[in-house]
C-alpha cells in the first residue's frame, strides 16, 4: 500500500521564498538585442550646430569615463552635458582642484564630443543665495571660463533651481545668474551663458526670472520638458499635472492648468511668448529629457522608449524652435526596475544596450548633417518631416503616426525609395511606373526614415483605401 504523507502546513513568512525559488526555476528567454550599425559619418568631428546630445553623469575622477565616451562617439553624439561640480573643485576657500575635468575636457574633444558646462552644487562653506555667495559662485564660474576657453565654452548656470536643487526664491536664481553671466563674459567674451535649466516648461517660474536679468547677462534658456508617460504630440501631460500642479504648486493651481492639455510644443510656444513680451528672446535648449523604462507608474516600454526618442528629436527639428537635445542618461542609475530615477538610459547600469541605444545611434547617423527642408505633415496624428542632403542629392523624410495605423503618399523616381525601421534594418521600393510612381506607405507610433530622389514628398492619407 502506497501511503501520502500530509503536507506539513508552512509559516507565511516561508512562502515567499519558495514561490520565488520556484521561479528561479521557471523557463525564461534570454535577450540578446544587437543592433550592428556602421561607422558614423562625423566620428570624430566637433559639430557645433548639432542638436544631438547627451547627460554624462560622469564622475570624473574615474577611470571608467573613457569606456563612456567611446560609447557616446559610438552612437553619433556630439554634444554631452557635464557637472563642474562646484563643491568637488573648490574643496577650501578659493582653492580650485581641475586636474580630473582636465582630463575629461581633453577626452571628450578627441571623440569629436563637445561640453557644455553645469556650474552647480555649493560647498559647505558657500551660500549661493548670500551676497557673499553670489561672489564666490561669480568667481568660480569665471575661473572656469578662463580655464577651458576655446575648449568649454557653454556654461549652465545652476541645475533646476526652481526645484529641489535650489533652496532659494527666483529673485535669488535672478542675482546668481546675472553676477555669474558678466563675470563669465568678462573671463573669456566668446563664452555662452545658459540660463533657467528649469524642471518642466515652468512659464510661471520663468517670468519671475526674466524679469529680474538683463538680457545681455545670458545667451541660451535651458529646460527639462519631462513628461511621463505621455507622448511629446499628446494634448495632455499627467507629469505635470501630478507634480507641477498638484505638489509643486498643490493649491494655488487649478487642475486644469492650461499647461496641462498642451502637446510638448505648446508647453514650449508658451515659454517663447513670455520671453518674447519681456524682450528676452533666445535659443532654446533642451537640456534633459526621457521616458523613464521603469515597471511603475508614469514607466514607459523600452520599445516605446525608443520610439519616442526619436520623434521627440524629430519634433525639436521640425519645430525649429529647439537647438539642442540632452537625453538622460547613457547608462541607467542603477537596476532597481520599479525605480523611476534608476531607469533612465540608453543602456543598462551594466551598458548592456536597450532599444533606445540603437534607435538613437541609427537616428544619429541617419539625420546628422541633413538640412531641414519643410514639414509635409505635422499634426496633429501623422508626422513627416522633410531634410536635404546636397552632399548626397537626397531628400530624406521621417515619418510617423500617433494612430495605430495612418499613411503618406510618397512621390517614387527610376532611383527607388530606401525604406528603414527605427534600427536601421532596410527595404528597397523599386520604381514601376503604374504600382509605384506613387505610393502609400503604412505609417504606425514607431519611425520610419524614407530617402530616395530630391523632391521627395509626403501627403497625408489617414485611411487605408483604394
């Protein structure tokens, strides 16, 4: 006779480590995503005018900042946003230690990567907020600018300070960035001055500033246009309803806060206008951006991540009313997949690649140095936006739908139409002159990138019909 042994009942404290034991144990899938792309055109070159760029969040004191920019000059960027760490460099009154930005300085130009320059994060023995403070960070950011003229030569006044980086009121940001942008134009006069670098597109904060600062004080405005996890076309922004509105500023804005049913672009001409009433008009940076890959609210899919990359890009280009983009980071902050500050990068902690990291380097190699030319769609759910490269007697398009599915009709000559996904992979059209001369192309969330013939040209076909 078979006997069946009871099972022994188990504390619940015991079952979470079995059913995790057990789950070691399941079958899983190992992902090896690689993307092969070839060299970039521009490798080693400086590209002042480029839009593409990135957060380093390097510690320059570590010998690992080699492998990070290689990787950078790897995917295309030419621009890379560096904290000069004012507390780390001043370690005693008026002493200023520069020996590891040196290096990093030197490095970053041999990879055809140019700085720009955060000036942020007082000693102990500074308060920036202070009169006496005020003149020391001056005197700092002019040693700077002295130190690495005609090698730095963009310099960014605080990080966020209208937010929990700065303890201080706007007129405080206001007396800082003044003293500081005549002290860094007086160091060394080619210098440029980015000013605000403010979390979210806060007009409201932007205004209390501008009003404050001469215009000559600054060249640049800066901000950091998070909005998790809407999409840069969508009309709605829950980031900065849960966290501008509602604990930023919980009770003195109401919920429906115009800012909040703004696509990324409408957020941006509303900060155009209030410069434009003040007389401060200048060049717009963006000086942070992701979608953040965490499993959490406001996280994003690591393949939407990447395709909102490249139409946030796409969109800065096409607007024409943002020069530069800076993606945080290269490298996520760490493993912790529930942690929205963890996953933030193009790679993994270990810089194991994430979708973004070959969106990012194809979109690098297939945009860099293209003239833009015109928009054939923009808006408000199919996008095509149209560059010229006369090195190459070539129009290229990058095209894209909010909707699931929507199409463009291309125009196609004897040379044919490359087409290529978001990662590079291609399709060739060839021309046939009653299938082909004309043609609609499925358009979805993800780009796509078109190249054929100069006079190329995309006109919207929402519906799929004959």
């Amino acid at each position: 006779m078979t006997h069946v042994r009871p099972l022994r009942r188990l504390p619940w404290a015991t079952l979470p480590l079995l059913l995790l034991a057990h789950a070691a144990q399941l079958p899983t899938a190992e992902s090896r995503f690689r993307v092969d792309l070839p060299p970039a055109r521009f490798a080693t070159e400086l590209l002042t005018n480029s839009l593409f760029g990135i957060n380093t969040a390097l510690d320059p004191a570590l010998p690992d900042f080699e492998e990070h920019l290689r990787l950078m000059q790897e995917l295309g960027v030419k621009w890379a946003r560096q904290d000069f760490s004012w507390r780390r460099i001043e370690r005693q009154p008026g002493e200023y230690h520069w020996q590891p930005y040196d290096r990093l300085v030197e490095a970053s130009r041999a990879r055809g990567i140019q700085l720009l320059g955060c000036l942020a994060y007082a000693p102990s023995f500074h308060d920036p907020r202070t009169a006496p403070g005020v003149e020391a960070y001056a005197r700092f950011a002019a040693a700077a600018a002295l130190r690495y003229a005609g090698r730095v030569d963009h310099w960014q006044i605080w990080n966020e300070p209208n937010g929990g980086f700065w303890q201080g009121s706007a007129g405080d940001y206001a007396r800082l960035l003044t003293a500081a942008g005549f002290a860094i134009r007086d160091a060394h006069r080619p210098a440029k001055v980015v000013a605000l670098n403010m979390a979210f597109c806060d007009v409201l904060w932007a205004g209390r500033v501008l009003r404050q600062v001469p215009a000559s004080a600054f060249d640049i405005v800066a901000f950091h246009p998070y909005r998790p996890p809407n999409a840069p076309e969508d009309p709605f922004d829950w980031w900065t309803l849960d966290q501008y509105v509602k604990v930023w500023h919980g009770g003195e804005l109401p919920t429906n806060y115009a800012l909040v049913n703004m696509t990324f672009l409408e957020q941006t001409a509303e900060l155009q206008k209030v410069m434009q009433q003040l007389n401060r008009s200048k060049p717009l940076w963006v000086t942070e951006i992701c979608w953040n890959s965490h499993l959490h609210p406001y996280g994003t899919s690591e393949l939407r991540q990447a395709d909102l990359l490249v139409r946030f890009h796409a969109l800065a280009l096409g607007s024409q009313q943002i020069a530069k983009v800076f993606w945080w980071t290269l490298r996520d902050q760490g493993v912790r997949q529930f942690d929205q500050a963890d996953m933030v990068g193009l790679t993994r902690f270990d810089l194991s690649p994430k979708y973004a990291h070959a969106a990012y380097g194809w979109m690098t190699r297939m945009l860099e140095g293209k003239q833009w030319v015109r928009n054939d769609a923009f808006g408000p759910d199919t996008f095509a936006v149209v560059f010229t490269d006369p090195a190459k007697a070539e129009d290229l398009i990058v095209a894209w739908s909010t909707r699931p599915f929507a199409y463009v009709r291309v125009n196609n000559t004897e040379r044919g139409l490359q087409v290529h996904d978001l990662f590079g992979t291609r399709r060739f059209i060839e021309f046939d002159p009653l299938r082909t001369a004309s043609l609609s192309l499925p358009l979805g969330e993800s780009p796509i990138y078109l190249t054929g013939a100069p006079g190329l040209k995309a006109v919207p076909k929402p519906d799929p019909g004959w």
